[in-house]
C-alpha cells in the first residue's frame, strides 16, 4: 500500500498541472491555439507542427493534497500527515491527469480566405474524484464509527487513451467577426469508468438484539465499464501490447465523434471577446467491451451457534460456508458485453480583452509590429474563463492575463488564475518567432518552481511549429 | 542588442522552467507509512436452552458445537493482524454458574488458542451478564491464526433436566491490522 501512495506522488511530480490550459487560449502567434478556439484569428498562410514536437503536454493535478503535504521533512509523522489530509480533503475533490501528444498538425489559408487546418493527436484523460468515506474505512476501519454510513457511491474515476485525428476551417467573416470549427474523429484505444454507483455501509448497535451489531450493505451497486482493457490481458508480451494499442489508435479502437466551435469578436478597436466550446461529442463502444455490475444488500451479524445434538461421527452444521455462500448470493456480479456511449469531458472557454499600448498595424504609424491582422495595440489586458464538465459537475477557472508583443519575434503573456487547485495560480507563456520557426512554452503555477513538490497542479507545454506568412 | 537581449530572455526563463526542483521532502519517509484500521466485526452468537443439554442425554452436562472460521487463516489475516480484542456478553437466565469454553483448532484438531469464561448463575426474573473480554496480543496472535475453526463447549457443574432458562450468548472481535 506505502509502495502504491508513493508512486501517485512521485508521478505528480514530474506531471503536475491542470486540463486548463489557460496560458494558450488566446495565443494566436501559435497554430495551437486554434485547437483551443477554433474561431481564433490567424494573420498566417500556412503551418506545419514539427511531427511529434509540437505540441507536448502532461499533466497530474490534486485539487487538494500537495505532495509536500505529505512528504515534507518534519517531526510531524508521515501516517499522521496522512491522516490529517483524509480528514480534510472532501469527495468532492479529486485528482487528474492529462497528456498530450501532438502526431501531426498542419494548416493552410485558400484562395478565399478560408482557413484549414487538421493533424492528429493522442491523448490520456483521467481523473478520480476522492473516496473520503471510502479511505476512512480503509485507513481507520470501522470500530469507531458504529453508527456512520460509509458512501459506496463516492467511487467515481473514469480514464481514456485514444487518437483524435481533426480537422477544422476558420473564416474571417467580415472586419468584427471570425468563427472556426473542427471535427473529431476519436478512436479510443483503452477505456474505463465507473461514475454511476450507489449504496451504503454502516455498522450499528442490533436493532434485532440477535448479536451485539448489524454490519449492513444496502443498495449497493458498483458499476465498471471498460472498453479495449480485457482484450489486452491475453497478450503475452508488452511489444503484442504495444502493437495492438497501435493498431486501435489508427481507427482500429472504438470510433467517436465529436466538434469544436469557436469565435473571435472585436467589439471595437479596443475590445475583443472571444469564446469555444471543445470535445462536444462521444465515443462510441462497441468492440472489446467488458462491462461489470455487482449489486446487491446484506445484513451480516455473525455466525449463529445451535447446537444441534450430533451423533459421533456427524459434522457440525457448515455455519461458515452457509455464511459465504449467502453473502455471495446476495452480491450479484453481472458481466454486460452491451455496447455503451461516452460523452467526452466538455470544455468550455471564454474570454474579453482590452487593447493597449503602441499601435501597430492598421492605418496607424507603426506597423513595425505586426502579430495579427487587425491587431492595433501591442499590449492587452483581460479575462478569461474555463471550465471542464466532469462526472460530479464542471470545474471550474477564472483567469486576469497580461499580453505583451514585444517585437516581432517575441511575445509573452502572464495570467492570474484562480482555480479547483488554488487561488492563485501565476502562469507565463514565452512565444517567440524566428524566422519561419515558432517555439512557444507555457507554464503556470510558476510560483511553486522554486519548489515543485508545494504545487497542487502546474502546467508545462511547449511545442515547435513552421509558420510561413506571404506578406513577411 | 535588443534582439539578443529578449532570446537571451526567452533562454533563461526556459532554463529556469526545466530546472525547476523539488525540495525540503523525504520521500524514504514511504518506508514509514503504516495504515493500521481497526475493523469491528460480529463474531458468534446463541441461545441455548435446557433442551440443548437434555436433547443429548439425561444428565448431560456439556454441549457442543463447532464452526469453521477461515477468515482467521486467509494470507492477509496471517500478514496484517497484530492485535485481536474479543467481547464476549453471557446473559444467563439459569439459576447455576456455567462454565463457555472457546477452543480454536486447526486442521488437525490441535488447540492453538482457548478462552475459558465463567459464567455467573442468574434467575428467569433477573437474568445476569457476565462480559469477558479477550485481548490477544502480539505473542499470540500466531497462534490464533494458525485455527480456521472453533469449538464452543458450554459446560454444567450439574443436570439441566429440571431447570428452566437461558444462556444467551453475543460476541464481537475488534482486528488490529498493520498494513505496510
């Protein structure tokens, strides 16, 4: 058990960060951005990601528990430490984790001014809502909770390998307005949720006087779907493995659907609001499903002795396995093979600017600074909001950023976001544009890289892309 | 100048994001973490009457009974358990002392562990408890979970023939386990 905590935690430090990637929204220097707004403005003609280099992200974020929190060097016992988080964390927080790969991204502007741009990414999405109940049992058991009922239903994870293959168009309608879509073919390569469970268990004084408590499990029911998981347990070698998760991530998995919708509206020369709406789709299982369901009830309150008068050689009354047999009847375990949908974790982005500071571009004096077509000022102010719908309802970020175009080669931007993981969140992103090559890297929580292990979530992505603009 | 000043910029911060450290933790603190839940549970419970002793012969004086109870032999029991406190609630109704005796035995029938309680004598009016509890320390815990049964002999000092009332027995056991 140590061995298994202990790893959650180091892999939290070398992955920390949130599925918001607030930092990149609006950052339309890079093509990437556009997977976040498919309606953000492009002042390119064309780009092409470096393959497997332009756009890499992973992330594990807790919205309540640091690994120093529990790791810190103190006199204060580990267990305690431990003990006290248990206590203080609440089921309504949880633990993610996403990682990104960018395989492909490409785009292009015709003729008529319509922006295409599609590629393929595979990405790992899980996130596991914290079992208070559950790890209090677990961690202190039940002698000294006579009377507390134990939520079943706190068990609530769900996780998702697949490949996104996309492609989307962007059009500047007319001077205010620009909007963009993308489609997404999903094919998912290992899946498993287990969000819609219920029951309880409590210990209590008898109320039938029969023994000193009734231990009862009522209206249990635990669900664990999963999909392209049990087919894997066959394989005998990690390299059959390997290549079976390959074949499914080029359409051979469980295919889905999905949209991105986006807009950019500037409001006037000063203003400029924007807003998306990713992964409104599903995937759809259909192959390799395994799908498990144990329900049941039962009131346990020991084993009755009756003392029946036995002749010699007679074997006592089997009370024992009379016991497990009836508690095994009464927990059904149903294996479902039916097909099943999965809605995709919904994200929501929105954001108004204010334009300030040197002019560029336009009729105006200097357009030594070009970063977009109509971008007038080489410095903005806004806010920006986030959310991400997951099984227990959306999470949520606000965020105040700073953008600043320095010049023609290099621009920064510095947000303030207030999230599920802290209150102030303090992130940078670094875009520079040299020649036709473009490197950007963001990071948030940057306050904790003086010391990794105090962030409950951080962010790093960064990526290389070639961006050929004719009117450079 | 200022170009170089700005990638000189860019440089330094990417620097400073890919060396960013971990500090002021121990993680062989790991080593250390112990979970040690303590888990109530029923354990056995009767109701014996005159006609349990005499069911078997006038002037029976024991009965007997036995249950298996592997739970005490499953690997994580025999890894984990540090501690056993049994209670035991004998509310007796007869109107002599009684003697309950708890063998645990293993496959071979050899006893590994006992508990002998005596039980004070009361009246079909004024029933008497008598509590025992068991605590089963360290020493001897391995001896406990080398049984995967019990036997229950309840013991008369004298026939039950004529004597009305009730030996009620309840019982729980508190496992202290020690998870590393």
């Amino acid at each position: 058990m140590k061995y298994l905590i202990t790893c959650v935690f180091m892999f939290w430090i070398v992955s920390l960060l949130s599925q918001n990637k607030e930092v990149l929204y609006g950052l339309e220097e890079t093509p990437q951005a556009m997977l976040l707004n498919p309606g953000s403005r492009i002042s390119y003609e064309y780009h092409f990601g470096v393959p497997l280099l332009s756009h890499i992200h992973v992330n594990v974020g807790s919205s309540g528990v640091s690994v120093y929190d529990i790791f810190q060097e103190s006199s204060l016992d580990i267990n305690t430490r431990i003990s006290n988080k248990i206590f203080e964390l609440e089921n309504k927080d949880f633990f993610t984790a996403t990682q990104q790969l960018e395989i492909l991204n490409v785009g292009w502007k015709n003729k008529k001014d319509y922006y295409f741009s599609g590629g393929i990414y595979q990405e790992f999405d899980f996130v596991l809502y914290f079992p208070k109940d559950l790890a209090i049992l677990a961690w202190e058991g039940n002698a000294n909770y006579i009377g507390k009922e134990f939520d079943l239903g706190e068990i609530n994870a769900s996780g998702d390998l697949l490949t996104v293959y996309h492609f989307g168009v962007n059009k500047k309608i007319n001077k205010k307005i620009t909007v963009g879509a993308r489609t997404k073919l999903y094919s998912s390569m290992l899946s498993f949720s287990s969000t819609s469970n219920s029951g309880t268990f409590v210990t209590i004084p008898s109320e039938s006087g029969d023994n000193i408590y009734e231990h009862i499990v009522s209206n249990a029911t635990i669900n664990l779907n999963t999909s392209g998981i049990t087919s894997l347990s066959d394989l005998d070698t990690k390299n059959q493995v390997i290549n079976k998760l390959l074949g499914r991530s080029f359409f051979g998995g469980n295919l889905g659907i999905g949209v991105d919708l986006g807009t950019t509206y500037e409001i006037n020369e000063k203003w400029t609001a924007s807003a998306s709406i990713l992964d409104l789709g599903a995937i759809f299982h259909k192959k390799n499903i395994e799908s498990y369901q144990v329900s049941g009830e039962y009131n346990l309150d020991g084993i009755e002795l009756l003392f029946p008068p036995l002749g010699n050689g007679d074997s006592s009354l089997p009370y024992y396995e009379d016991l497990i047999d009836d508690i095994g009847t009464a927990f059904t375990l149903d294996t479902i093979y039916n097909s099943y949908i999965q809605m995709r974790p919904i994200k929501m982005y929105a954001s108004v600017k204010y334009n300030f500071g040197q002019a560029i571009g336009g009729d105006k004096t200097c357009n030594c600074l070009k970063m977009g077509e109509n971008q007038k000022y080489n410095q903005s102010i806004g806010f920006q909001y986030f959310s991400i719908i997951r099984p227990k309802g959306p999470q949520i970020a606000a965020t105040l950023f700073y953008n600043h175009r320095f010049s023609d080669y290099f621009s920064v931007k510095a947000t303030y976001s207030v999230d599920s993981y802290s209150y102030s969140n303090i992130g940078l992103g670094l875009i520079t544009n040299i020649k036709m090559v473009n490197f950007y890297i963001v990071a948030d929580n940057l306050q904790w890289y003086s010391n990794l292990a105090k962030a409950k979530s951080i962010s790093l992505q960064f990526g290389f892309n070639i961006i050929i603009d004719k009117n450079e | 100048m200022k170009k170089k000043s700005h990638l000189l910029f860019l440089f330094t911060a990417v620097i400073l994001l890919f060396t960013a450290c971990v500090k002021d933790t121990d993680f062989n603190q790991s080593d250390d973490i112990l979970i040690t839940p303590a888990v109530v549970l029923d354990f056995l419970f009767f109701n014996l009457s005159s006609e349990n002793f005499t069911n078997i012969g006038v002037n029976n004086l024991v009965v007997s009974d036995t249950t298996f109870f592997d739970l005490l032999i499953e690997d994580f029991t025999i890894d984990n358990l540090k501690k056993a406190d049994f209670y035991f609630k004998n509310t007796n109704s007869f109107s002599i002392q009684l003697s309950t005796q708890y063998q645990f035995l293993d496959e071979n029938n050899d006893v590994y562990y006992e508990i002998l309680i005596p039980v004070n004598s009361g009246s079909i009016s004024n029933p008497v408890i008598t509590e025992h509890i068991e605590i089963i320390e360290e020493g001897n815990i391995v001896n406990l979970t080398k049984a995967d049964k019990v036997v229950v002999n309840v013991i008369a000092p004298s026939s039950l023939d004529n004597l009305d009332g009730m030996l009620n027995l309840q019982s729980k056991t508190i496992y202290y386990l020690s998870l590393e």
